[in-house]
C-alpha cells in the first residue's frame, strides 16, 4: 500500500477576450487576498471536492465576475512546480471569446477590461497565460472563423478584419484578406448596410452555420433555464 499525501492543489483560471473601444481586451479582477494583494488576475479559484473542472470553470466565472451561460474551451494545464510562491498548484485553464454586445459586464474598481497590448502586471504566471490563449486562437484561424465569436452578429468585412488583425498582432492587406474570407464557409452576404455617416456604407455580412467543437479542446455551457 502506499501512502497518500496531499502535496498539491487544483486551481481554474479563466481567460475572458472580446473586442471593446477597438481594441481585444480581457477581463481581470483586482485580487482581494496575499499572495499579489491587488494585482490584477485573470478570474480563478480553487476547485471543490464535490465538482469536475467543467463545473469549476463555470462557478468560478460567475462567481468573480457574474459572467455566465458562455462557451469555454479548456486551454492548458499549467504546472510548473514555482507558478504560485507558496503552494504547490496546478491549473487547468479555460477560456472564450465573445462579444461585447451579448454581455453586459459591470466594471468597478475590482473588475475591469484591460487592453491585451498594453496589460498591467499580472499576479502568478497570468500573462503566459493569456498569450497562450492568444497563440491558440491564432492556430485556430487555419481551421476555423473563430473571430466571428468577438464580432457583432451582424459585420463588415473591415471589421472582421480589424478582428483577425488583433488576434494575430499584425496589418494585413486588404485585398488578400477580402479574397480569402469571402469563400469563407458559413459566411452569409446580406442585404443590408452598416449604418455609418459615410458616403459609401459598408455591406453587412452574418455567420451561420459555425461548429465550435474542436478535435484538440471541448466547450462547456451552462443551460440556460426557460
């Protein structure tokens, strides 16, 4: 028989990403509590005993930042036996993309959007942990539309490209872009117009048909009650 000793603890960390003021930014929380007493933190939280991950992630973000009822995808286990100063804790990290439009999160002096290109100091290893998020977002443009989760429901070609141009940290060139996307699958031309004060309003465009599922991660999402 061997002995069982508790030499760790398991953590959820969630990654929050949309598109506000023109800018991708991420929701963080002041932390209230030592270890990095008011540094800012990607929302997280210890898992129970009673519950699974998924479950985890889930009251975690409600809990920190009354956000609920949004996919997340499981990231990445961070384990590196130094990430926390003083406790051995591994965590398994989540994370979405989504729309300003769909959440109306209330900012305070505690919870608050910061810009990914320009974020405070970060408690524990949580800028690592956004960039990896990012770096998966950007393989996932190879396979999937995935910024249309960051768009309004309805958009311009330019701002489905100022979205990809976030994601990926780089201009690209319109003509290309614009040649490639409009092929995209589940990408639907509508007969409307972006409501702007210039001469030549821009084209409306929609996606249907989209399949979040992803061979390397899985979504999870509260049941949204009738």
């Amino acid at each position: 028989m061997f002995n069982e000793i508790k030499t760790h603890e398991i953590t959820v960390d969630i990654v929050i990403l949309t598109i506000k003021d023109d800018a991708l930014q991420a929701l963080l929380v002041k932390r209230n509590n030592e270890p990095f007493k008011d540094k800012w933190a990607i929302p997280g939280g210890y898992v129970r005993m009673s519950e699974n991950l998924d479950e985890a992630a889930m009251r975690v973000l409600k809990e920190k930042t009354n956000v609920d009822n949004i996919y997340l995808e499981q990231l990445y286990t961070f384990g590196d036996p130094l990430r926390h100063p003083v406790s051995r804790v591994i965590t398994c990290a989540y994370f979405a993309l989504i729309r300003a439009e769909d959440f109306d999160v209330v900012t305070t002096a505690e919870l608050a959007w910061h810009k990914v290109s320009d974020l405070p100091p970060l408690a524990f290893d949580h800028k690592e942990i956004i960039q990896y998020s990012l770096k998966r977002t950007r393989e996932r443009l190879e396979m999937c539309p995935v910024a249309y989760q960051l768009l309004n429901e309805k958009f311009t070609l330019t701002e489905m490209q100022k979205a990809y141009e976030m994601i990926m940290e780089k201009k690209l060139d319109k003509r290309n872009f614009r040649k490639k996307v409009i092929t995209t699958d589940g990408l639907r031309e509508l007969n409307e117009f972006s409501k702007s004060s210039s001469k030549r309003p821009a084209r409306l465009y929609t996606f249907d048909n989209i399949k979040l599922n992803s061979k390397r991660a899985h979504f999870i999402k509260k049941e949204t009650k009738c």
